[in-house]
C-alpha cells in the first residue's frame, strides 16, 4: 500500500486539470470489472471529442465480457510517452496490473468511488457517495463541456448497471437512476447489456455454481456461509474469467445468508477473499482487518496460508466486525 500527500479535487476543479493537460494515459484496475472498463471508455471518448490525444493503457486481465468496450481505445505504440496519467476505479496502486505498476509513482489523477482509496495520486476526485465511478465520470464529461453522445452512454450505462447489479444493489440511489435515464436519452441498447451481463450464464458457470454448492460451509446459525474456488475446479469445469465473475454473490443470493465468503485460490497457500454482506455487517471493515477494503457491501482482500487457516481468519475478522 501506498500512501502519499493527495489534493482532493472537486469536479470543477478536475475538469480545469484535465482541459489544461494532453497526452492522458488511463489505467484500469487488475481484473476490470464494468465500473473500470465502463468508466475509462467514456473518459477517453470525452476527451478525444475535445481534442485531446488520450488512450488507455492495455490490461492483461481484461475478459473477453469487457474487452469490446476498451478495445478501440487501447495505446498500441510503445513508444508514446504520457504527459498525464489518469486512474480509474483503483483505490489502491496495489490493484494495478503487473504491467501498469511501472506508472503508480506517476498517476496524477485518480477518479474513484471507494471508500478505502488510499490516495495514491497527486490529485483525487474520491466520491464515495457514488454508486460507481461511471456517475462520477458522467458529472465530468458534462462539466468539462464534452456532448453525451451514445459512444460515452454505453460504457458508463455499462458501469453503473455491473456496480449495481442492475440497480439491486443497496448503492443504487435517486441520482443512480437519474444518471441512468439520462444515459438512456441517447437511444443506447441498454436491454443488450442487461441480457449480456444478467441474464445469461455460461454452462461452467452453472457447473461452477452447482459445484460450489456442494462444498459451503454455514456459520453463526447460517447467517454466514463460506465457499472455496479452487483452482481445480476451475480446472474441472473449463471456466474462464468471465464465467467466474461475481460468483460470491451467488452465496449471497441463499435465504437467512448476511454474510457470504469465496475464498478462490490465487496459488499455493494464497487466497483472494471476496465477502459481500447484507446491512447487518460492512464488508470492508471485516475485510480491512486482513489488509483489505472495499465497500460496505462488497469488499475484498488476500490471505497467505491453508484453506482452513484462510476461513480461521476470515470468521474471526466477522466476528471482530459484528462486536
């Protein structure tokens, strides 16, 4: 983790630091979700319909589900150099991939929503009452002067719809559904992305649900429940990235469950721990007690050591967080 010295902007201020800069990398967290892929899309579209040379930079970790969104937009010549380096959806450099962390001693600007930004970046817009960082960068495009056009709506609609889960989640607000039906004004198909992204599920992701099924465990009278995601099962069903996204909230889908875990296994005695939590515990103080953070909602965070030592310590931190 990296903590620095950070001015907190405000929107007007962020626009006069973007409108006064060019040659603008943005970079995206590991593992993109939409809120990241979403919210980098849009940005870089806005400042190039304002004549600004703007890119984003490749991630390795991108799926095939987000890929078509930040594909057209990616910096291909290894030679251009950045003038300004812009942040996405990352609270922490930590988060970065292993090709963009040659750039987490060089971001000027972090555009983020989440609570646990560790405010790494020379200048921080944080806005953690946001649902997503899509409907901060929403409230940008428009002060900076940029039109809202359909090439802008789709990713952010993008954004804000996967952070939410389709306006389920409890982050979704009034403001949440007025972004949106703004968004929707400009004729985008929103009804694709919501197939796409809620309505279908591959076959391994069906087997991968059944299979996990088969192996929660159930604690403090099943109000929480903890599954593992090794990385032979994802061996045995044939998943890829996209098949396993958001799976901890399938547990969390179970009736009487507040609190659900997946711990998927990264390598040998290394798990990343996922935890989404009803409003009877926050996510990212259980998980900021291994060295995480997050959301109150969702939050996550890594544990080094055996698969019962990894739920030894994840329940002690539930139990920690609820006294």
């Amino acid at each position: 983790m990296m903590t620095m010295t950070t001015k907190m902007l405000t929107i007007r201020e962020t626009s006069a630091f973007l409108l006064g800069t060019d040659n603008i990398l943005i970079l995206t967290h590991q593992n993109p979700d939409g809120d990241t892929c979403g919210s980098a899309a849009a940005l870089c579209v806005a400042l190039r319909s304002l004549g600004k040379c703007c890119y984003i930079f490749p991630n390795s970790t991108v799926t095939n589900r987000y890929l078509p969104f930040i594909e057209k937009y990616l910096a291909q010549d290894s030679a251009w150099q950045p003038e300004t380096v812009v942040s996405v959806d990352v609270a922490d450099t930590t988060l970065l991939t292993d090709e963009s962390k040659r750039y987490s001693q060089d971001v000027a600007l972090c555009i983020d929503h989440h609570p646990s930004n560790v405010l790494y970046a020379k200048y921080t817009l944080l806005d953690a009452e946001a649902a997503a960082t899509g409907e901060i960068i929403l409230d940008l495009v428009r002060d900076i002067g940029a039109e809202v056009t359909q090439d802008i709506a789709l990713p952010l609609y993008l954004a804000i719809a996967t952070d939410t889960g389709c306006f389920r989640f409890s982050n979704t607000t009034s403001r949440t559904f007025r972004a949106a039906a703004d968004l929707l004004e400009t004729g985008i198909d929103f009804v694709d992305i919501n197939n796409r992204f809620f309505e279908t599920k591959s076959k391994s992701r069906l087997l991968i649900e059944q299979r996990i099924n088969e192996n929660i465990r159930y604690f403090d009278n099943g109000r929480t429940a903890i599954a593992a995601l090794t990385k032979q099962l994802i061996n045995d069903t044939g998943a890829k990235e996209e098949d396993i996204e958001n799976i901890s909230s399938f547990l969390r889908s179970i009736e009487g469950v507040e609190i659900a875990v997946l711990l998927r296994e990264r390598g040998d005695n290394l798990w990343k721990i996922s935890v989404r939590t009803s409003s009877a515990a926050n996510a990212s103080a259980i998980c900021s007690l291994l060295g995480g953070g997050g959301h109150a909602r969702a939050a996550g965070c890594t544990y080094s050591g055996s698969y019962d030592e990894a739920v030894a310590a994840i329940i002690r931190s539930i139990e920690t967080e609820k006294t």
